[in-house]
C-alpha cells in the first residue's frame, strides 16, 4: 500500500491518501475566527473542497464527516450552510457533537473522509 500525505509539517498532514481513501484533517475557518458559525462552517467546506480537489477527489465522493461545534445550540445555523453545500444523494455518513476547541475564536471544525 502507497500513502501519500500533502501539506505535511512535523505534527500533521492536511490530506493523507491511502489504500483509495483521502483522509483530511480537521479543519477549522483561518480568517474568518471569530465570525458567526454560519460564516465558519462556509469557509471551511470551501477549505475542504480545494483540499480534496489538490488530492485528486470531489465531495460527492465524502463517505464519512465529523463535525465539533463549541455550542450545540448553533446546529442549525451550522446545518443550513452544510445542507446547501451537500450534493444531492451524496449524504456522508456523520456525527456531530459539541466540545471546546483549540482556540475561543473557532467555534467550528469539520473533518472529513473520501474515496479518490
């Protein structure tokens, strides 16, 4: 088996490609800290949608996210913006929990699976 990482430094890699899946980091909004949930949630399904082309893939191809929100009661904010951004028939399987993040100023953070 080949795996493939992309974007590495020493503690992680953004994409990982192995055995025909494309594993992505966690993801969370760089510039947009501190903004709405709703304004989070887009910049990182645009992140993940430009990580996922650089490795060879498209989000209709998600088989599997993960999604952290520092306040539960902001899901559907989060929802409406992950729902318009969804392909038709290609729902991922998901969970979504609350938790603190790294940093106050995230209050999103999105990780996803593929196959190529």
């Amino acid at each position: 088996m080949t795996i493939t990482r992309l974007q590495s430094a020493k503690r992680m890699s953004q994409i990982v490609k192995a055995n025909g899946f494309v594993f992505l980091a966690g993801q969370v909004a760089k510039g947009a800290e501190g903004k709405p949930v709703a304004d989070q949630t887009a910049a990182i399904l645009k992140k993940i949608d430009a990580l996922l082309q650089e490795a060879g893939t498209i989000k209709e191809k998600i088989v599997s996210a993960t999604i952290w929100l520092t306040d539960i009661s902001k899901f559907d904010e989060m929802n409406g913006v992950w729902d318009a951004w969804v392909a038709d028939g290609a729902s991922p399987a998901r969970a979504c929990v609350e938790a603190a993040l790294a940093t106050p100023d995230y209050t999103v953070e999105i990780m996803v699976t593929a196959t190529v």
